[in-house]
C-alpha cells in the first residue's frame, strides 16, 4: 500500500504544501535585519565568535562598506548590546589630504583603508613600530608575528558585508590600504586587481560545484603560485588610479565633450590624466605625516554646543529651538489679532 502512495504521489508531479496550524505554531520569524536583506547573520557569526579560552578578547574587524558617493572603513567588535566602534574613516575627508575629487574609486578606496589604518595605530601607539608599506609597489607581503617581540601588529579580519567578492573589487583595495597602513589582515592576493590564473588551471564542472582535478589540487597545496599569480604592475597602476588615467586619455581623444561632462569637477580642479599618479602619491604622504580627524569647525576651549548655534543660526538641528516666554506671548498675540481681523 505504501508503494502504490508513492507511485501515486510521483505521479501527479506536484504536491501542495499545507501549512496548518502546527506548522504556524512552530514557525519563528527570521532576525529583524535579516528580513530586510542588511545582514548576512552566518558571515557574522563567524567573524565574531571568539574562542572559548580567549575569555573576553573581542575579536576586531574591519568593516568596509561603498554608498554612491562615500567610503567607510571602520575598525569595530561586538559586544551584546551591540558593535563599538575604534576608529573610523571616510572617503570625504580626503579633501583635507589633496584628493579633492573621485572619491568612490578603486584609489581612493585604498586611501581611506590607509587612513583608518594609520589613524587606528596613533590612537594605540603603534605607529612608530608598524608603519607598512611606505610605497606602493604592488607587492603582496604579510607580516610574521613569530619573528616579531615586544607587541605585536594590531590584527583585524575584513568584514565585507552583502558586497559580491569578485576579484578587483574596491573592498578588497580599501583591505590593502589598512594592510600597507601597518595593520595585520589575513588575506589572499588572488582578489586584488591584476590576478592572473595559471593557464594549466582548468576547472571541470560537475552537478553545479567547479572543482580542479586532483593532481593540480595537489600541485595547488605544493606550489602556491599553480593556482595563479599576481601582476604587480598592473596592480600598482590600479592603487595609483592608473585605470582612471588611461579612460581620460581615451575618452578626451574620441569625444571631448562627454569629457568635459564626466570629469567636470578634475577639469575645474586642473587634474589632467598625468597628474593622477603623483597626486596619489602626496595624498598617502598627507595621511601618513597626521592622520588625526579634523572637525570642519573646531571647537573653541570653553565653547558650548549653545553658543555654536547662536553664532551660526543656519547649523543643522534635530529639533525645533525652545522659544522664550517674550516670543511664546507675542505668537499668541499676533494669532488674536488675525481672528479679530478675519471676524470684520
């Protein structure tokens, strides 16, 4: 009988789901931030847990998000009650640094990760003892912690969020950044722009899931660069804005005015595509000599945030100025005076 059931049942094909009232009682609702498509709780999980004999040690993260027109990079761990905040850095203060403007892209990605990662080690004083990669060379390199004494590099793993981690994504410059700003991030090269696979490298599919055959997995495990390589060249000219200077070139030679339109705000700054690299270059001398937050308007020793807003009534504010008890009786009056007016 129970094979003529199931004959029956693969024979219609398709079967309807009845959620009855057992399943409704066991039914629980998914996080908050889950259901709103902002976390991803298993990545989560994984970069916060710490282990068991580490008691209380938080385990830090760098957190690297992209709005349209900002970068973030935050040095961050949990707590129950929720993520503290180290340091933080953004891409639009990198006008204080000389990098007026492309503040969105693959370089200054990169100059926001080294500015959240020489800011992050002043706060430590760290500084002096790891300061990275002072020039940008391309060269992928880590440090060895075994062979260091005294204290040891401040370490972080990348939190890259609900990005989709393709290789040459800017997450990944902003990572490179922090690490060449003196930070310990454990990483591979196989992400950054200008990796190249191995041409004896060949995938095989089967049921869904891209697996290597077994000898070159082997050769993988043996020799690091079977899998690939990375072009230092070509990565250097990316963290430089060596992609963003070949595009002016090409486009101001076919079409000036879609020239004149996309890079409006490099043309009024006077930024031509050869100036981009040098200028990169003093943007990264900038952070490393003071890499310190800079308000906009400094506060005063002795002033309130009251006397801020008197001498600056347009400043932003998140509630309505309390009036006097002057102010309070004259809006009375003067709405009396109007029903007094609308009655003749």
């Amino acid at each position: 009988l129970h094979r003529r059931v199931l004959r029956s049942r693969a024979a219609m094909g398709f079967v309807k789901v009845v959620k009855n009232k057992s399943y409704f009682k066991r039914f629980q609702v998914k996080f908050r931030r889950r259901r709103e498509g902002k976390t991803d709780y298993k990545a989560r999980r994984h970069l916060t847990i710490q282990a068991k004999n580490k008691y209380n040690t938080p385990k830090y993260r760098l957190v690297v998000r992209f709005t349209n027109k900002d970068v973030i990079a935050q040095i961050t761990y949990a707590l129950l009650k929720g993520d503290k905040v180290m340091t933080a850095a953004y891409s639009h203060e990198l006008p204080q640094f000389g990098l007026k403007t492309g503040l969105t892209n693959y370089a200054a990605a990169y100059c926001t990760g080294l500015l959240v990662a020489r800011r992050h080690l002043k706060t430590l004083g760290l500084d002096d003892q790891f300061k990275g990669k002072e020039e940008v060379t391309g060269e992928d390199w880590s440090y060895d912690r075994e062979t260091i004494e005294g204290r040891k590099p401040f370490r972080c793993n990348l939190d890259v969020g609900l990005v989709r981690t393709s290789t040459g994504h800017r997450v990944f410059s902003a990572m490179k950044g922090a690490h060449d700003g003196g930070l310990d991030i454990p990483h591979s090269a196989s992400r950054f722009a200008g990796w190249e696979k191995a041409e004896e490298v060949k995938e095989v599919v089967g049921k869904g899931k891209k697996k290597a055959p077994p000898k070159q997995e082997e050769a993988k495990k043996k020799d690091p660069d079977a899998k690939g390589k990375l072009n230092q060249d070509t990565f250097r000219k990316y963290l430089l804005g060596g992609h963003v200077a070949d595009y002016m070139k090409s486009l101001k030679e076919s079409d000036s005015e879609a020239y004149n339109r996309q890079f409006s705000k490099y043309v009024a700054e006077g930024i031509n595509a050869g100036d981009l690299e040098a200028l990169y270059k003093k943007v990264h001398e900038a952070i490393r000599a003071d890499p310190s937050f800079k308000p906009k308007h400094p506060k005063k020793e002795g002033e309130t945030t009251q006397d801020r807003k008197k001498k600056d009534p347009a400043a932003k504010r998140w509630r309505k100025q309390k009036k006097s008890l002057a102010e309070r009786r004259g809006r009375v009056a003067q709405i009396k005076a109007q029903q007094k007016a609308s009655k003749k």
